[in-house]
C-alpha cells in the first residue's frame, strides 16, 4: 500500500497543476508506472481538452517504441475514478481498456452521476482489476470544490477579508483604506486566480471601485459578481468595463449588455445567498471568492452559506468604524502574510 500511496501522491501534484484552468472539471492526475518506475505520467491541463489518463498514456507512447507491451504490463493511478461517458473527450475507461492495462488504482470515486461507479464498474467488466480509496481523504480535499458544486448545487465559497488589529473592517465615514500590506494582497491576486468568480457587494463596488483581477499575479482574472438590488452604481466603474464575465443581481431586470449580465431575483427580501448561489452554479461556476462588504459577507455567514474564511489581520487601530463580521467554524492554520496575520478557517469538516 505504501508504494501505491507514493504514486498516488503524484498524482495529486500533478492534479493541482491545473488550479483554476480546468472548472466546471475536477482536476486530475495520472501516473503510469512499469516495473517500479514512472514512464508516464500527466494532468487534466484545460477545460474541454484531454484528460489526466489520456495524457500520461501518450506520454508512454510517445516515449518507447515498445509502448503497447508496456502499457499490459503497466499500472495508472488516478486521484479521481476515470470517466466512463462521453463529454468534451471521449471515455477515458475507454481508452485504459483499449491499452489492456491490467491494473488501475484510483484516489476516489467521481460523485458525478454520470461516472459515479461506472467507470471502476466498465473496468471491471473487462478484466481490469481495479484499487480504489488510495490517499481517498487527499484525493477528496483536492476537489472539494467540484465535490461541492456537484453535492450541493451551489459553487465552493470562500470568505476573504482584512479587519485591523481592534477588529474594524474599514472606516465608517466611506473612505477607503488599504489595511493589508503589498504581500497580502498579492496573495489575495493568486487566489483570484484559482476561483472561478469573485463576488462584492454594491458599497465595495461604489466605495473601492475595484477592479477584481490579477494584477499583481499571472493567470487568468476570475468572474466578477456584484449584488445592486436597484441598480444604483454608476456604470462607469471599473466592475462595468468589458474585460471579463459579471453578473449583476438584482430586483429590477433580466438582460444582457456586453459581457455584463443582470439576473433578476424574484424576492430580495429572502434567501439572497441562496438563490444567487443557485443562479451562479447554474452557470456553471464552481467556486466563489466573496471579498466584501461587511454586510455581504456576513449575510452569508449567518445563512450558513461558506465553507472556508480567510481573514487577514494588520497591525492597524483604527479605533472605530465598521465591525469585521463575526464569524465561528475550525481554525486551520494561522501563518504571516508579510506584516498582516492570516487565518483560515472552515465551517465544517467539508470532506
């Protein structure tokens, strides 16, 4: 079992190689091992394209001339059970018995109905033998957002905000003020690149005017979401400028401009978190970074609606103004992030 860890392990390094360019898709890796070595191996790279199994076996085949004896004497090990439909690609099932590999040991199971079981059940069907549950918790963890939008019907939520040192969110007069320090919010940057949207409300949006992108880090700039109930902020912001996808909720239209979408909620006074979630995960958004304000953050705290905070802490007293929200789960991990604090925290055990 150690040894297959080992290459299970692998797999999950590869997998996360492709972090925020793969959703709706879970990541995946794939290691194909011969005779105790790795002879090929290969990661889910982009959504639409090939998958983590059809990658590592063309590594194999484009490496060793004698690739087709090695592949039936071989081993693949994949952090996620190999699709067994047809999607974007082919079936991956598919492709492992087309190469009569004879053994494949898989991280855990696809939640997803149409793999679910059906991919280790077709293996099975020929002859494969097949090992599941190897490094089954890490493997989970690894998509706990695809294992969220797929169980619950709603994207990963992760809350993300600065509060200074006696516990204030931001100055009660509207001003702005940068409470964290350059390394933080580099750090907030690479986040936004591995999300899918980010989501503020209409003060942040009036009052920072943000422009929620990745400045400070390379990868591609999330979604943006911005909740304006009446549709008061000036279409002059930066949230409003064409670069990327933004959904705007609110009581008053449906309609399109652009690459801006307004979307209607039918009761703004009720289940707000709830149905923007719904709408966000029928748009096939997998996870969401909500950046603020105040008030919006903590409406979804107390609707329950959040699976991990990140909250940095500065060395700033601002003495008053407006209250960080307030918030309860399990501390992970509390690390510096330059000058500032960072915690993280999570609702519950999500996996």
């Amino acid at each position: 079992m150690v040894k297959h860890e080992k290459y299970m392990q692998r797999c999950i390094e590869l997998a996360e190689l492709g972090m925020g360019l793969v959703s709706p898709n879970p990541m995946v890796g794939a290691v194909v091992v011969h005779d105790g070595k790795i002879i090929g191996e290969g990661y889910h790279h982009k959504y639409g394209e090939a998958h983590a199994e059809v990658n590592a076996i063309a590594q194999v085949t484009s490496k060793f001339e004698n690739s087709a004896e090695l592949l039936k004497q071989a081993v693949i090990y994949v952090s996620l059970e190999p699709c067994a439909h047809y999607g974007k690609t082919p079936p991956c099932a598919d492709l492992i018995i087309k190469h009569q590999i004879p053994l494949v040991v898989v991280g855990c199971r696809d939640p997803f109905e149409q793999v679910d079981g059906k991919g280790i059940e077709k293996l099975k069907a020929a002859g494969i033998e097949v090992i599941t549950g190897v490094l089954e918790k890490e493997c989970q963890w690894l998509n706990r957002r695809f294992f969220t939008r797929v169980q619950k019907h709603r994207p990963y939520i992760i809350l993300k905000w600065a509060q200074t040192n006696d516990g204030f969110f931001a100055p009660g007069d509207g001003s702005q003020l940068w409470i964290t320090g350059q390394q933080s919010r580099k750090l907030v940057h690479k986040w936004r690149s591995e999300e899918d949207a980010v989501l503020v409300g209409k003060n942040t949006a009036a009052v920072d005017n943000p422009q929620l992108n990745v400045r400070y880090w390379e990868g591609r700039s999330p979604k943006r979401v911005v909740i304006d109930r009446r549709l008061e902020l000036n279409k002059n912001l930066n949230i409003f400028d064409q670069s990327t996808d933004t959904f705007v909720f609110n009581e008053v239209k449906f309609d399109a401009d652009g690459r801006n979408k307004y979307i209607a909620l039918e009761d703004f006074d009720r289940y707000v978190p709830q149905y923007i979630l719904y709408q966000l995960y029928l748009q096939d958004i997998q996870s969401v970074i909500i950046e603020g304000g105040a008030h919006t953050l903590q409406t979804f705290i107390e609707a329950g609606l959040w699976d991990e905070a990140r909250i940095f802490t500065s060395k700033i007293v601002l003495k008053n103004g407006i209250k960080a929200p307030q918030i309860t789960g399990i501390i992970a991990d509390e690390f510096p992030s330059g000058d500032d604090g960072l915690q993280i925290i999570y609702n519950k055990p999500i996996i």
